[in-house]
C-alpha cells in the first residue's frame, strides 16, 4: 500500500514573524495568576452592617 502523500505547508506571515521575534528576544514570560476579587469587595458594600451585626463581632 503506497504511503500517503504530505500535505505542503502553506506559508504563514504571523507564524514567520513569531519566531523571528522568539529567536531575538527569547520565550514570553509565563502568565501571572491574578486573584479573583469579588465585586463587592471592589466597589464596597452596598447595605451598611446593622447595629446587631456589628455588636455580635465586637463580643
């Protein structure tokens, strides 16, 4: 059974420049994990704690 014929690549100008750019400069940096920060957090809280929430925290 003869052997399947390779497919010829096509040529690509941003994969071209991606690894000129790799061999000068170097693989890109790993991704930072940023913290997930809720909504709430960000903007503040919405409703003021009540006056029974906040005496059972200082007890």
């Amino acid at each position: 059974m003869p052997k399947k014929r390779a497919k010829k690549r096509t040529f690509s100008a941003v994969k071209a420049v991606k690894a000129n750019a790799r061999e000068r400069v170097g693989q890109p940096k790993p991704e930072r994990v940023i913290p997930n920060t809720s909504r709430e957090t960000k903007r503040g809280q919405k409703h003021p704690k009540t006056l029974a929430k906040l005496l059972s925290e200082e007890t």
